[in-house]
C-alpha cells in the first residue's frame, strides 16, 4: 500500500458509524418486545370505558375477580392506574440516557474525518510550532538582535553565522543563508521577519527532497520493519504509536520485543500491544533476540500478519560487538524471509544534537537503514540538526515526535517543519 504512513494518520469514521444502529437496533426490539404487554390491557380499559364512565375502573377487578369489582372500583383504580403509567414512562426514560453513552467513543474519531486538509495542517503546525520553541525562539531573539541597527554588511552576517551554527544546521546550510543574504540584500536595510522568511526557504528546499510518506508494499506479508537506534532513543515508543495507528487502520500487527536486555522495554511493548490489540512476541530477559525474530516471522507467516514492528535493543554506534548482534539479527530475518527486514526505521533523538549524524552513518552500514524518525523535537533547543542530517546524508524522513502522545507522531512536512524552525507564522509560510 502506497502512502500508508499518511493513511495511518487518517481515522475512519466508518466503523464507530456503524456501531450506533447497532446499538440502537436492540434497545428498539427491546421496547416492541415489552410494549405490547403493557399496551394490550391500556387498549381494553379505553374499550370498556367508551360505553360507560364507570367501567374503565372495572377493568382490573375483573382480572382479580368478578365479586370484587364493586368494592375494588373507587380504590384499585386509583392505584394500579399510575403504576401502569410510570412503568412504561421509566421504560422509554433510559433510551435517551443509554445512548449518550457510545456517542462520546467515535466522537472524538469523526471530528478529525470531517476536518478539512487546511484545518488538519494547521493543528498539526500548531503543534509543531510549540514543540521546536525552544529552537525557533532562540534562532529568532539572534536574529532580531543582529538586524535592527543599521543596514547588512559582513559583521551582521558573521553573528548570524554564529547563530545558525549553534542551531545545529550545519555548515552547508549556513552557508546557504548567509550567500543568498549577501547576494540579495547586501548593503541594504532588512528586517528580522525578512531574514527568518529567507531561512524558512532555504531550509524548506532542502527538506522537501527527503519529505517521503512511509510506504508498505502489499506484495510482502508480513510487512517487516526493523527499528534501530541508539539508547533512550524513543524505539519502544515510536513503535507503539505506530502500532496503535495501523490497528486504527485495520492492520492486523504484530509487536516483537527484541530488546531481550531491558525488562522494562518488554514490559512497555506488552503494554502497547494490550492497547492497541496487536500481537505480542516476547521472550526471557537477556534471550538471544535473533532467535526470537526468527521464531516471530515464521509465527507472523503462519497468522497471516500484515506489519510486524521489531523492536532492537539500544547500542552505542561505536560498539562494535553490539553492532555486530544487529547484523545477525537481519541475517537470521534473511532465512526466513529472503527480503527482509523490508523497512529499517532509525529513531533518532534530537537532543544528541551532532552526534545524531555519526548515528546515521553507522547504523546505515550495519543495517541498511532506509528511513529515519526523529523524536523529541519538543525538549531541544537543537532542532535543527535534522537539516543537517537531511543534507548530509539524504535519507527520506518519515516522522517526527513533538510531544508523548499518539497524535504527536506526524508523518514529516518540510515546508512546515521549515517554517516553524524559522519562527515564520503560518500566515507568512503559506505566502511563501
């Protein structure tokens, strides 16, 4: 399935649609059912009380007996006749508090569906241009300190070289700002919003070369993606959430807990999987996890599974024997199915600042890495080292994480992303 990374983020509203009538069906067969025993003795007290006034009182006496109707007729009508009112009264009362209740579950499903794509970019812009604060306020308050005193000349664009080499965009992107300003408007007055909007652009070329939607071809099933990265990277996580999305989706998934050294990563991915439904593979503490992947994909094969998530144990990218565990850990993959893993998903996190680009080269040697996913963008002044990453090493980037929630994992967009790094407003990036 082509796009499939864009399409987990779509909810359907087709199946909680679906429940409603469902759940209305047996309440309404419920009251037909005990409508008629109580509508059956309302219809013949009106029959009885047509001819005569009396006798609608005499409708009950007669059930309890013929000598009694005379006595019973001032005191047992008044009784029965408000319980029989109340009764289908308390009957027809809980319909409308019982459905309520499963209206608030796709609530929530349906309101993103009916939501426009330019309403949906803006709360996902919202949130991205909260969660890389850190980094656009500290790149803007350099900026706005560096071009409000006189026109651009060489001075003003070493500070501002300055300010974007501590942001981590790397020394090519530095130079491809600072050559466009000197081209442009040397000598000239410009005005912090002017140089914020040149760095949105720039950044924003870079970025869309490697903007790529995370693709699952239907030809392999299962669908095996390995994810790798370094310690605290966020894996555990970053595939849970892609776990509970592609259940969302309809995907039968299966969850493999690779990282045999860490309990406490089985035990998260054991929770991801009860969550979300999926498929759980797990083995004892410090278990070899080559053979746990290879008993997880013939498991996988047999159960007709559509995606399995494998999760690796964290290890330093200058470790060579834990590297060298990775690489057993794709060729044993390799005996069972020949193409797999057919997705190596890196995670990154932001904060390593630098270092994150000797973790791609590395991991992209051992493991043939074929997308990357940057986490925690939201605890970084730092953000922009994916740009350097981009530029460096030119791998798709198929998400990145603003926050801890399943929503915050969005499927990457580079004039976005560019233009909440540059502290350019939305109204201004949709000018661009």
């Amino acid at each position: 399935m082509a796009g499939f990374f864009r399409k987990l983020f779509r909810r359907k509203q087709a199946e909680p649609e679906r429940a409603k009538p469902d759940q209305a069906e047996p309440q309404r067969e419920e009251l037909e059912q005990a409508e008629p025993e109580q509508a059956e003795p309302q219809r013949e007290e009106p029959e009885q009380a047509q001819p005569e006034p009396a006798e609608p009182a005499q409708a009950k006496p007669e059930q309890a007996g013929p000598e009694q109707q005379v006595e019973a007729e001032p005191r047992v009508e008044v009784e029965p006749a408000p319980r029989v009112e109340t009764e289908p009264e308390m009957q027809v009362e809980p319909e409308p508090r019982s459905e309520p209740e499963p209206q608030p579950e796709p609530q929530p499903v349906s309101e993103p569906e009916e939501a426009s794509p330019a309403e949906e970019k803006r709360g996902f812009f919202g949130r991205l241009r909260h969660g890389l604060t850190k980094t656009s306020s500290r790149l803007s308050s350099g900026i706005a300190g560096i071009f409000t005193r006189r026109k651009l000349d060489e001075e003003m664009l070493q500070e501002l070289e300055d300010i974007l080499i501590q942001a981590d965009l790397g020394l090519r992107m530095t130079d491809r700002i600072i050559e466009r300003l000197r081209r442009e408007r040397f000598d000239k007055s410009i005005s912090p919003r002017e140089v914020r909007a040149v760095m949105a652009e720039e950044i924003a070329k870079v970025l869309k070369q490697v903007e790529q939607p995370f693709e699952m071809d239907a030809a392999h099933r299962p669908f095996v993606v390995l994810v790798v990265g370094v310690n605290g990277s966020g894996k555990t996580t970053t595939i849970g959430k892609l776990a509970a999305i592609a259940r969302r989706e309809g995907h039968k998934v299966m969850l493999v807990a690779g990282d045999t050294f860490r309990a406490a990563a089985v035990e998260q991915l054991k929770i991801w999987a009860q969550r979300s439904g999926a498929l759980f593979e797990a083995r004892d503490t410090g278990a070899d996890a080559a053979a746990l992947a290879y008993d997880a994909l013939e498991k996988a094969r047999a159960e007709e599974v559509d995606v399995v998530f494998m999760d690796t144990a964290g290890r330093l990218q200058n470790r060579k024997e834990l590297m060298d565990e990775l690489a057993k850990i794709v060729r044993v993959m390799k005996k069972v199915m020949a193409d797999a893993p057919h997705a190596v998903l890196l995670v990154l996190d932001a904060t390593t600042g630098q270092n994150a680009l000797n973790q791609v080269k590395v991991f992209r040697e051992v493991a043939d890495v074929t997308g990357l996913v940057m986490t925690k963008l939201d605890g970084t002044a730092r953000g922009g080292i994916l740009v350097a990453i981009a530029e460096q090493h030119g791998l798709p980037v198929h998400a990145i994480g603003v926050g801890e929630g399943i929503d915050d994992l969005q499927p990457f967009d580079a004039q976005a992303f560019a233009a909440a790094i540059a502290g350019v407003d939305e109204q201004e990036e949709s000018r661009t």
